[in-house]
C-alpha cells in the first residue's frame, strides 16, 4: 500500500498523481507545447516533475485543486472590484 492518500470523484478512486495530457488540460493548455512553454518560463502555477522511468511530467492531484481553489478566489477579488 502507498502512502499516499487516493482522491475519489463520480468515477472511481484516482492516483495522487497527475500526468500526460489531463495535467495540461487541467492548467488550461490545450496543447503540450503550450505547457511546456509556460513551464520553461516558470509561470505554470503547480510544481510539476519527472519521474524515473516514466516518460513526461507529472504533478501532485491535489496541487491542482489548491491551484484552481486559488484561481477561482482570485477572480472572485478581481470581479468585486470592478
């Protein structure tokens, strides 16, 4: 067993990780070369890594969430004020 904590939703239980295209579609990208751009420059919001053999970048799950919840109150503020 892991130890990391499973994160369920209406479709079953999900790793902890994140990875492939759903992580770049969950940051807004609709592509990978986008992603990898906005991750050069360092602007992509949630610490995203490798994993020894395994092939592309992954991110934690709820890194994701916290970033979205982040997002969201944010924009929040930004309508309150206009």
């Amino acid at each position: 067993m892991n130890d990391f904590p499973q994160q369920t939703n209406n479709q079953g239980i999900h790793s902890p990780l994140i990875g492939g295209k759903e992580l770049w579609n969950q940051l807004g990208f609709n592509t990978f070369a986008a992603f990898f751009k906005a991750h050069e420059k360092g602007s992509l919001g949630v610490r995203v890594f490798r994993i020894d053999g395994r092939r592309g970048w992954f991110a934690f799950r709820a890194d994701i969430e916290k970033w979205h919840i982040a997002l969201k109150a944010t924009t929040h503020t930004q309508e309150a004020r206009q």
